[in-house]
C-alpha cells in the first residue's frame, strides 16, 4: 500500500475480473470487439468546436496504471430527457425581431435540430413576465375582471416555440411563473420584497391562472409537459417579479389547488425550483398529499452543490430529480471561465440524478439584456448583436452541444467512475444502444486516461481545458465492467453517494476529496473486486478531535460489514493520515460501500489483496444460484444441456451439471481479461461416466488449446480435481472451460473453478 497515496496512482498489478464472450478451440461465438470509437472536441478558446478527431478503437484491457474511467452499460440509472435553455421574453424578441428570416431559420436548426444542431430538446418558458422580459412586468389577467390573454407571447414567443416543435419532435416544456398579477398577492405587485406572498383567497384563482395558461398555449399547438408552482420560492428581488413561498405554502396551494386543478390536463407538477443549498425538499415532501400530485424536484445550480440532489433521490426515490435552471454569466471570467463551469456542472448535474439539464437565456444581446431588474451579468447560449444581427455561439452553447448532440432523449445514464486526476465525466446508453462518454479536463495540461469498457479499453489524451464526446456502438463483452483490486481508488471518483459534498484537498495529488459527512454519509463503487482482499487503507482528515471510522460494507449501506476503519484526530481538515483496517468475508465482485460515521474527510481508499491467491473467475462455485457469468457452446439444433443446481454440490449451495437424455455435447466456460504471465485453472469434477470427452479446457491465451486429463471412464463417485499449470498467458486474455461430449442419459458435475497467477 505504500504507493497508493503517492498521488492516488494505482499499483503497477492490476488484476482484473472482466468477464467476456469468448470462445473456447471449438466454438467460434461472436464477441464484442475492436468497436470503433468516434470523438469529437472542443477547447475553452473554441478554436475547435464540435471539431471530429481521429476515430479510435477499443481493444483487449491490459494492466496499468492509468487514470481509468470504468464504464458499464449494464448499470444503469435515471433516464435522460435532454437538454435546453429558455426563450424568455427577452430571448424571444431578439431571435424574432433582430434577426433576418433566413439567420433566424439558421439559428433555430443550429439550437434544436438534432441532426444539424445540437439537439435541444428542454424549454424552461416562463408564465408572464421574469427579470428577462424586454416589455418590462406583464402578466395574461391584469386585474380580477379582465379577459385572461396571452397576446404578449403571441408576438414573439409563440412563434418560436411553434417552430421549435417542427425541429425537434422530442421538445418538451416546463412552464414557472416568477410571480401571479400583483392583485393575487399581498404586496399588490408582481415585484418581490418581504410581503410579496399569496394571499390565501387567491390560491385559487392562481390554480386557474395556471390551467388557463395550459389551455391557451395548447390551443397554439404547443403543449406544457410540466409546471413548478413558483420560481425560486425563497427569493424575491424587489427590483423584478417574485413571490415568496414557505414548503408548507407550496404543498397547500398544489394539494388544495394546483393538484386537482391538474387533474386529467397529463401535466406534471415539480417542487420546489430553487438552489442547491436551500432547505425545502424534505418539508414539502413531508406533506404526502402534496407529495402525490407531485411528479419530481426541480433545481437551480446557485449555491450548495449537485450532489444534494443524489441525496434527495435516495430520500425520496420515487420522486425525479430536473435541473430547471443554470445560467452562465461574466463572473466566470475571473474564476476558471465559462466553458470549464459549464462542463462541470452538464457532467456532475447528471451524475447526480437529473433526467435533464436547462440552462436560462437561451440568447441575449451584446449588453446582457434586455433585461427588466435582474442580472446584468448573465450571458445566453448565443449572443444576438441588436445592431448588426450577427449571431455569436458561445462556449455554453458548445458545452451543451457535447451532450445535448450525442446523449437523446430516452438515453439511460450509465454507471462510470467520477472525477479524479482532473478528469470530469458523464455517460449514457442511447436507445438504439449506442454509448456516449462525454470527459472534460480541467487541468491546463494534456491529460492521458483510460477509458475500460467490459474487458476493452482505450487510452486517450485530452488537451487541457477541452471537452471531449466519445461515441460508439457494440454490446459489452462482459457482463461487468471490474475495478481491479489493486487499483487505487479517488473518493471523488465514486459512482453513487448520500449526503456528502466534495471540496478541493491539499493532500498529494490536489483536486478534491470527500466530506461535509455525518454519520450515515456514504459513497459507493460499483463491482470491485473483492476476491482475495484482506485489509483496507483510508486516506483521511478530521478536524476533531473525536474519533469516528468508516465501514467498509458489500451491497448496500447497511450491506455485510467487511471492516471498520478508525479514524481519530488528525490536527485539521486538510491534515491527511493513511489509516487501515482488516477486512474478513471479501469476495467475489461487490458494490462497495464507504460509510462515514461521523464528521471526517476522505481523499481515497485502496485494498490489500494476494494476487497469487486470488481467484480470476466470477461465480466460480456458482453460487449466484445462476450461470451468472458463465457463456456456452453446443451443436447447432442441440437443446441446453447445462444447469446450475442444489444436488450435492462440493461446497456451498450450488453447483453446475450437464446432462440430457439424448447424447450431447456441452461447454460452459468464461472469459477474463488478465496481466500476462503465468496462471493455473482448476476444477472439481463428478461424473456417472459414459463420456467420450469430460475436461478442462484453456484457450485465447496466445497459445494453443491445452487441456487436462480426459475423464473418460467409469463412474467418479467422488470429486476429482482437474487442473492445467502454467499457462503463459501473452495476450492479456484467457478463456477456462469444461467440455461434456456424453452418451444419452450421462451427466456430469462441476464445482469451485478456480483461475490463479502464479
């Protein structure tokens, strides 16, 4: 362990358990293999924008030590709707009033075509007037008595949206209101400030206001997917419309008024709509009749961060997490820029649950407006020069368009170790099955990291400050895609976690750790290998002097306990310890789980495991219950003739037989992607005799097939150990099996399969 936390850089040993389909001497079966990758870049100064770089391929995973992304398409996540800004009133009116038909037919495909654009696919419209809005504060039924109308968005804003379902047939909307007209609230104004709130008589009428909304957009052919009850329900600017709502003032109005008012209209309610860092999900949710019209949370990504809203998933599992608004702004410029803020919060927004992501203007002009009392500072995904017309796309639109373009609606975000070494990433299986990874590299440096998919992978290196798309095709050769247990692991780099928040470390390596915990905090890694792991080492900092620990736990947060690492005091928050524990019952491939039981920072774990003990195959003895794992060959027109049972196993629960009562022929092996060098297989056998051939077979080694003792006698009452040595393995590959060719009524019986480097 004593390289682990020399920068978090793994072991040079990487012993995998990568489980393919691979064949055996005799069986050719189809495998995933050499899949071409394509990519696309972009970098913070936008010389390449979107620009195709040289295809790659993926090829058979080899030990390293390399940064590594773990990709697994068969974990998989929330779905992913898509991605998109707002057309507010001040976006509407430049788009349609300061631009030429044609630049603004050009315009609109480059937004929300998904063949010659980027694909939008969200609209975040707001109901009446915002802080952008260019005719200052309007809303659609002025006083009590007048005539609901939406002639002010029939100008602009109408017509947009109309084209915009033509480009995009996937569009959807969500529809917020920043404030009701002035008579519904008790500071008789659209404006916010302390008394900005809704008068109780009018709950109400702001229910009805909602459905009329609803009714007249989908009269002009665009229809609401959903609405949030109020914007920003914690802020309310005296210098432009807001309304001030308290958790239980949102539940009241959508359980009482919203809700029903809803009913049969198939639009959606979300929560809520407001930062990352304000408490309100969990009290409006404790209300369970507003928490039943409710379909999801909405999020703004100002203040607190992303990883709340993992938090609030897994309170709130059934409830869908959006990121309704993320706007870019000037400020950026003297922090780390735009394009890097964009990328980071696209990546770590989906990370954390989002079905989608939508930014706030979708165009402003060279001035940041037009605005009416609000910021002044915010920038759109495209500049609109109300002088010339030109159009400038700016590095939010590129940003959006790395995902937006790639990732399509009814995508599923699957499972892809996070941030570490600089590198932030996202990735998400397509319908039609494609996978998309999308990296960024934070670092102003090339940065070189692996990308491990089943039992595949390429090595790629990413100009600093750029955003890379990877895109390919294929089906995953493995049934998991296996974290070694020699692999150094970032904290940062989890796949999933509750109630913890990253912040950037001092301890060697930089970028950031794991904290702001409390007890029951935790991360988790999916399908580590755990076979022949005996301790654990923790990097770690607490500031206390009270000590606490973290558990090391299989499956779940209150999942098998492996181990319990103690952590005292260590003198300060970014003061770093390596401590270590014991772990007993380590085995197989596991969900990981580091559960904090109190205050404390963790920068990183690694395991010790004996790799000359360690078992390379999955469900060995199989003990899944299933053939888990396991592939297999036979005549072309023979029915199976394998199966796992509970028949008198060797050990354990569970064993594999072949039998039929016709003659047959039968293979069952796996495949795993290995170091080279020098490995041993072994399996016990029991057999009623009767075969031609019963053996263990080893093959796609970088040598010819070899195979054990042929059991080709009489009955074996007993378990018998077949075995083949010293197979030197050159190709980072290996396939073990056994083969049955057997007369009618034979069977045989396998158990504990074994695959260790010498």
């Amino acid at each position: 362990m004593a390289n682990l936390f020399k920068g978090m850089a793994a072991a040079a040993l990487v012993t995998s358990l990568l489980v393919t389909s691979l064949s055996l001497a005799k069986p050719e079966i189809a495998a995933a293999a050499g899949e071409t990758v394509s990519v696309w870049r972009t970098n913070e100064s936008l010389t390449e924008k979107l620009a195709p770089q040289s295809n790659l391929t993926f090829a058979a995973d080899t030990a390293s030590s390399t940064n590594t992304i773990f990709v697994d398409e068969n974990s998989t996540f929330q779905t992913i709707d898509g991605f998109g800004a707002s057309i507010t009133d001040s976006s509407a009116y430049l788009m349609n009033q300061k631009l030429t038909a044609a630049n603004r037919n050009t315009l609109m495909t480059n937004l929300f075509s998904p063949t010659s654009g980027i694909g939008i696919s969200w609209l975040r419209q707001t109901i009446g007037a915002s802080d952008f809005s260019h005719v200052g504060n309007y809303n659609y039924k002025p006083t009590p008595t007048s005539t609901f109308s939406i002639a002010q968005d029939e100008i602009d804003i109408i017509p947009l949206l109309q084209q915009a379902r033509t480009l995009n047939s996937n569009l959807k909307i969500v529809a917020s209101p920043w404030s009701p007209p002035g008579w519904m609230k008790n500071n008789n104004s659209m404006l916010g400030g302390d008394t900005a709130t809704l008068k109780t008589e009018h709950y109400g009428d702001l229910a009805a206001y909602f459905v009329n909304f609803i009714d007249a957009y989908a009269a002009k052919g665009v229809p609401i997917y959903a609405v949030t009850p109020n914007n920003e329900p914690r802020w309310a600017s005296t210098g432009y419309p807001g309304m001030y709502m308290t958790p239980q003032e949102q539940a009241n109005f959508v359980k009482n008024n919203l809700g029903p008012a809803l009913s049969g209209k198939n639009v959606k309610i979300f929560a809520f709509d407001h930062n990352w860092d304000i408490d309100f999900v969990p009290a409006y949710y404790s209300d369970s009749a507003a928490a039943s019209y409710t379909a999801g949370t909405a999020w703004h990504c100002y203040g607190g961060e992303a990883t709340i809203m993992s938090t609030m998933h897994y309170l709130f599992p059934t409830k869908d997490t959006y990121e309704t608004e993320c706007t870019g702004g000037t400020w950026t410029d003297t922090t780390t820029g735009q394009f890097d803020v964009d990328m980071k919060n696209l990546t770590k927004t989906l990370r954390h649950w989002s079905k989608n992501f939508i930014a706030w203007n979708m165009a402003l002009d060279t001035a940041n407006g037009p605005t009416n009392g609000g910021c002044t500072t915010c920038t759109g995904l495209v500049t609109i020069n109300q002088g010339t017309g030109a159009v400038t796309y700016g590095p939010s639109y590129y940003a959006m368009g790395h995902l937006s373009k790639y990732i399509v609606p009814g995508a599923v975000r699957i499972a892809s170790t996070g941030y570490a070494n600089g590198i932030h990433n996202i990735a998400a299986k397509n319908p039609d099955g494609s996978k998309v990874l999308v990296a960024y590299n934070e670092t102003t440096s090339n940065n070189t990291f692996k990308v491990k998919w089943g039992g595949q992978s390429f090595t790629y290196t990413l100009p600093g400050k750029s955003a890379v798309t990877f895109k390919w095709s294929g089906t995953q050769s493995t049934t998991q895609t296996i974290i070694p247990n020699t692999y150094g692991l970032k904290a940062s780099a989890y796949n999933e976690a509750f109630s913890i928040k990253p912040e950037a470390t001092s301890d060697t390596g930089g970028g950031l750790d794991i904290g702001n915990a409390s007890n029951g905090s935790w991360i988790m890694f999916k399908n580590v290998d755990l076979n022949g792991v005996t301790g654990v080492s923790a990097r770690v900092a607490n500031g206390y002097t009270t000590a606490t620990s973290l558990e090391i736990r299989t499956g779940s947060p209150t999942g098998a306990l492996l181990g319990t690492v103690p952590v005292g005091g260590t003198g300060g928050w970014q003061t770093w310890a390596t401590n270590s524990a014991a772990l007993t019952g380590a085995a197989g491939t596991q969900d990981v789980y580091v559960v904090y039981k109190g205050a404390l920072n963790l920068n990183g774990i690694g395991f010790t495991a004996s790799s000359s003990t360690s078992n390379l195959l999955l469900n060995p003895g199989f003990e899944a219950g299933s053939l888990s794992n396991w592939s297999e060959w036979r005549p072309t027109g023979q029915a199976v003739a394998q199966s796992v049972d509970t028949d008198t196993p060797r050990t354990g629960s569970y064993k594999l037989t072949h039998f039929a009562a016709t003659a047959y022929q039968q293979t069952t092996f796996q495949a795993v992607s290995v170091p080279n060098g020098t490995y041993k297989a072994s399996v016990w056998v029991r057999s009623s005799g009767g075969q031609s051939a019963l053996r263990l077979e080893a093959s796609n080694y970088g040598g010819s097939t070899v195979y054990s003792t042929n059991l080709t006698a009489a009955s074996t009452g007993t378990w018998v150990e077949l075995v083949i040595d010293n197979i030197n393995v050159t190709t980072g590959t290996i396939t073990i099996g056994v083969h049955s060719n057997a007369a009618a009524g034979n069977w045989a019986a396998f158990d504990d399969f074994t695959l260790i480097k010498k």
